[in-house]
C-alpha cells in the first residue's frame, strides 16, 4: 500500500538513517582534528623546542648552574645544530 508523502521507510529507516548521519558527523570531525594534529607537529614544533633549549640554557646561566664560557659554548652549539638541521650550509 502506497503512503501519502512517504517514502515507505518505516521507523527503523529513520532511526537507521538518523545514526548514519551522526556517525557520518563524527567520522568527519576525528578527521579534522587527526588532521590538525599532525600538521602541528611538523615543521614549527622544531624551531619552539630549540627556542626552548636556549631558553633553558639561558635559565641555567641566570641561577648560576653555568658560568659566562660554558654559556657562550653551548649556546654557539645549540645554534650550529639548528643550523646544520635546516639545511643551511
């Protein structure tokens, strides 16, 4: 029997198609932030871990853990690495 403006979908049908498209949502939103994730992990998380490495040394020095020469070494040892890392020559 033919129903007036129905597709002939019975309730299971809506309630089948109500959680494809949650689910469809979902998918779509793990994707993006799957995403996100690793495109922030790329390139600029190097510069901020080294930044934080100067930082760091740069703390040492201020409390008095290092003195003037092992400071100026090392932070000309972090700078080479960053270099030779970048691909600079």
């Amino acid at each position: 029997m033919m129903y007036w403006g129905s597709y002939g979908m019975g309730g299971w049908g809506v309630v089948l198609m109500a959680v494809d498209t949650v689910l469809f949502w979902v998918l779509v939103i793990v994707a993006v932030v799957a995403l996100v994730r690793v495109l922030s992990c790329w390139p600029g998380r190097g510069d901020r871990e080294r930044s934080n490495s100067e930082q760091l040394l740069a703390e040492r020095f201020a409390r008095d853990e290092i003195d003037e020469q092992a400071y100026r070494c090392d932070l000309e040892t972090l700078r080479q690495v960053r270099h030779s890392t970048s691909g600079g020559s």
